[in-house]
C-alpha cells in the first residue's frame, strides 16, 4: 500500500481509501479476536477461525470513473507542480496558496477556510481548482 517497489512511496501517491479499508480490516480482525481468543493472536493463529477482510459490495467501477479518477490524478499533480513552483519549493507558502484559492464564502457570508494539502480535494473539487490553481500560476507567471 505504502511501498513500491521496495521503496516508500511519496504520500501523494498513497491513495487514502486503501488506507481506511486496511484499517478496517486491521480493526474487525482484532475485535475478532479478541471475542474468540481473549485477547492477541497471530495471523497464523486467526487463519481458519473467524478472520474477515474487508470488502467492497457492488459492481466495479465504470471505465468513465476509472477515466475521471484517472483525470483527477493528472490534475493533482498539476495543481501540484504548480503551487510549488509559485512557492518556490516552500511547501508551507504553497498551502497558503491554495488554501486561498480554495475559500469561500457561504449563503450566510461566513468565510469558509480553504484546503490546505491537495489530498483533501474532493473528485468534484479538482477540475475547478485546477482552474483557479491554473489561472492564478499563469498570473504569476506573466508577473515574474
């Protein structure tokens, strides 16, 4: 999940969903054995009783999905490039960056706070950040 190739994986690239379904899986086998064995077991020692996995009910996603989280990845990594580039490699500025690209205000005019890391954005964020995000390197871009 974490490791490629014998190698850490940047946390960019670690898709967050396969770590809550991990730690699903980690949290009912425990209780699991907890209930059967009375307390820690081993792998090894679960295998056969009563160990579960989690798993996803439905059918597996459309191509046009697997396209737009496809997109969506692409983007990510854009928007990315981008705010390091404005921020100079200074992570810190760059999430001050898009953090003020991504507030707003709601009905009631309270200003809601922006993302501050790009893994918070949403599917249905990413194509108008990426706008924002594009639009606002492009301005910085003809300033320097």
């Amino acid at each position: 999940m974490a490791k490629a190739h014998e190698r850490w994986k940047p946390t960019s690239e670690i898709n967050e969903s396969d770590i809550i379904h991990t730690a699903q899986t980690v949290a009912y086998n425990r209780a699991i054995s907890d209930l059967i064995c009375g307390g820690e077991v081993t792998w090894e020692e679960m295998q056969g009783k009563a160990s579960t996995k989690v798993t996803f009910d439905g059918p597996p996603p459309s191509p046009e999905t697997e396209g737009e989280i496809r997109k969506e990845e692409i983007q990510r990594a854009e928007i990315g490039q981008m705010l390091l580039e404005m921020s100079a490699g200074d992570r810190e500025k760059g999430a001050d960056i898009l953090e003020g690209v991504t507030e707003w205000t709601n009905d009631k005019g309270e200003l809601i706070p922006g993302r501050r890391d790009i893994r918070q954005l949403t599917l249905k964020q990413m194509g108008i950040v990426h706008h924002k995000v594009k639009a606002e390197f492009n301005t910085w871009k003809e300033n320097t």
